[in-house]
C-alpha cells in the first residue's frame, strides 16, 4: 500500500504518514487511524506500559532513600562585656 493510498483511506495527510515512517513524531489520534487501518489495532495496547506497581510504590521507594545529615557545629556561646 502506497503513502497515498493510506492516506486517502484513514484520512491522515500523506506528510504525516512520511513523518511516522522516519520516526518522527505524529499526532495520537493519526497513529490509531493508521494502526486501524493496516489491521494492527491489536497492537495499540503495545503502546501502554504494563502496570504492574502503582505510581505511589516508586514514590515511596524514592523517598526511603537515606537523607544527609549535616553535622552539628557548637556555636561559641555569647557573653556580655567582661564575662
């Protein structure tokens, strides 16, 4: 199937269908209307990353990390005149 032919089928302008095979950057909704259109909307799901911990779980594995302490100076106590 030419560039044309796709782009006359899903709609999508030829220079985005040219886009998309460099591995540049296109639209979403254009990557479905060409995935759709190829019959490789199966592999949309591809496009999703597998979530198999929450969010919250790398948020709290990053704040457990240990957190630096700065050791404590003794200040030089004030004193009045001739004390």
């Amino acid at each position: 199937m030419s560039q044309q032919d796709l782009a006359d089928k899903t709609g999508v302008s030829k220079r985005s269908i040219s886009r998309l095979e460099q591995g540049e950057s296109v639209q979403l909704d254009n990557l479905f209307k060409i995935l759709l259109a190829l019959d490789l909307g199966e592999n949309i799901d591809l496009l999703v990353p597998d979530q198999t911990k929450r969010p919250s779980y790398y948020l709290e594995k990053s704040e457990s990390k240990n957190k630096r302490v700065r050791k404590k100076t003794k200040k030089n106590e004030f004193k009045w005149g001739d004390e």
